[in-house]
C-alpha cells in the first residue's frame, strides 16, 4: 500500500509537469481542490489520489486531494455542497457519505441527489473478513456462529457508511438477530482496518480495495465476496450467491465525482471528457485494478440513475430494520 502511494504522489507530480495535452483556456484555469471526505488510507483517498495523479493530463491543471473528515463523510461532503459552484472544489464521493448515510440520518444537512454528479468511476466489490489469527476459518463457520445467537462485534468506517449498514442488510438476509452484532465505528476505512487486523473486533464487511493487501499478507481472512460471479484477483473466496445469499450482491461500494449543486455546464462537459479519457487510460485502469477495484466509468445522467436505485433498495431496509433517524 506504502508503495502504491508512493506512485501516486509520484504521478501526481509527473502529470503537473506535463499539463501539454490539456485544454488551453477555459475551465479549469487554476487548480482543482478535490475533498476526500474520509481519512488517509480508505477507498475514497485513494480513488481521489489515482485521480490526482492522471487526471490534471487531460484537465491541464493539478488536482489537490484535501482530506476533510468527520461524521461519516458528512462534513467533507457538506463543505462540497456549500461550496461555490465553479468547479473548483469537488468531492471524492462514496457510496457511504452520498448513499448510505442519506438513507439512513434524514437529519444530515443534504440528501442523495443535492449534488452534481459529474460521473461513477469504478465500483468496489465488498468482502467480509475476518483477522488472520480468528477461529473462523470459513463462512458456514461463521453463518453457524450468527446463527446460534453468539455475540459479534464489528467494525466499521462510521454510523451510516456501508461498512456499517452492510450488517444490518446481512443480519435481515441470514434472519439473524441484529441485536447480538455490536458495532463498533472508527474514524474512516483505514482505521477500521487497522482495528479489525489487531483483533479489536470480530468481523468487517469491507471494500476489497481496502483490505485486499491484509487479505494477500494473511493479516486478515477473507470468507465471502459480492459480486455476482468469484474475482479474479481472490479467486479463491466464495460469492455469497454462492454461499446462498444472493441478495448480499446489493452491497456493493463505489467511488464517484461530485461538485456543489448547479455546476456550469462547462465543467460538467470537462469532467464527463476527461472520464471518458481516463476509460482507455492503461495506468490508471492498471492501478484501479490493482486496489480491487473494477473500473466503471458512467455519464452524470447514468450515474444519477446507479445511484437512486441503490438508494431506494437501502433506504427501504434501513427503514424496515428500525435504522432510520429522523
């Protein structure tokens, strides 16, 4: 992971230095602020920073990644959101600030669709794992564990996130009671991580791109993953369709682009060219791919129409588990 973000910064700084292929005036014009609403080390900072490094080739101006954390992504997001609309202050936005957290608090500040949406840019399968040194060894293991009513703490990057509401989804799916699964929030992925590799909590479920390092080091164990067919990079760890539990498939973490509300159409126009460029980009697809990730490039409007469907599935749940805060 230290290396990858070596290469990061790396690229970053090669990509400043050599804007010749970008756009000659108009937007942008200045430097682009591009808001990680989570903490160093989670799948939203390093989606921001793969963008950081190779975007400003084809934007001509350097792209500066700021993490601003807090609540669950909400006051990163809501700094966006307020912010003015000239696209020069963006979001790195994550299925837990921009999805999750809406569904579930209809106290925070914004909703689902408040923002711009300037395009989905890859998808992240989401795995349960537990530490290296657990007991459990495999997913009937632990399905029998769940089942028997046995007291589990999680962990997770914050109340809202889909490290979070993923258990509650899992619980109502498995006919488990949710009552016996502690959670447990930390300040972000990273952390989160951190917490469950040093047997802080019993399980995650997590973005392979955020553990997929600790699952090849043997730091932590992988027992299901969610897409609908087995990954290539962990060929070795079931479905949950698999496993029996098709609708676990609907977990599933994504990184996207946001900017405040009413965007100019300029910038909507820059940032939909410079994804569609980025969709034939072979170091950028290699390192996305690389983090676990399946690249997944979507126009604003199809993004939009991604976005509302996993909301309204999560927004149900949430709401028939008794999760909802109003």
């Amino acid at each position: 992971m230290k290396t990858l973000i070596k290469s990061l910064a790396a690229g970053a700084a090669i990509a400043v230095a050599s804007l010749t292929s970008a756009q000659a005036e108009g937007y942008p014009d200045r430097p682009i602020t591009m808001v990680i609403p989570y903490g160093p080390g989670g799948a939203a900072d390093l989606s921001a920073r793969l963008i950081s490094g190779t975007a400003p080739s084809y934007l001509g101006q350097p792209i500066l990644a700021v993490n601003r954390t807090g609540a669950a992504g909400v006051v990163g997001s809501n700094f966006v959101i307020n912010s003015k609309a000239d696209g020069y202050t963006l979001l790195s936005a994550r299925v837990g600030s921009q999805m999750g957290v809406p569904a579930m608090n209809k106290t925070i500040p914004y909703e689902w669709d408040d923002f711009t949406m300037l395009g989905l840019i890859e998808t992240n399968p989401f795995v349960l794992v537990v530490a290296g040194d657990s007991p459990i060894n495999s997913f009937a293991e632990f399905e029998a564990a769940i089942k028997d009513g046995t007291e589990m703490t999680y962990g997770s990057a914050g109340v809202g996130t889909l490290l979070h509401i993923a258990t509650a989804v899992m619980a109502d799916t498995m006919g488990a009671n949710a009552d016996n699964l502690i959670h447990v929030p930390y300040k972000g992925g990273g952390k989160a991580r951190a917490a469950i590799i040093g047997g802080q909590v019993d399980f995650m479920w997590q973005n392979l791109s955020g553990v997929i390092n600790a699952i090849e080091g043997g730091q932590l164990k992988a027992l299901a993953i969610t897409t609908p067919e087995r990954f290539e990079a962990v060929g070795d760890i079931p479905t949950v369709g698999e496993l029996g539990y098709p609708d676990m498939e609907q977990i599933i973490g994504w990184s996207a682009i946001y900017g405040p509300p009413d965007l100019p159409e300029d910038v909507v126009a820059a940032w939909t060219d410079t994804l569609q460029k980025l969709k034939d980009d072979k170091a950028w697809n290699r390192m996305t791919t690389q983090l676990g990730n399946v690249v997944d490039i979507r126009s604003p409007e199809e993004t939009k129409a991604f976005v509302e469907a996993q909301y309204n599935i999560f927004n149900t749940a949430l709401d028939k588990l008794g999760l909802t805060i109003r």
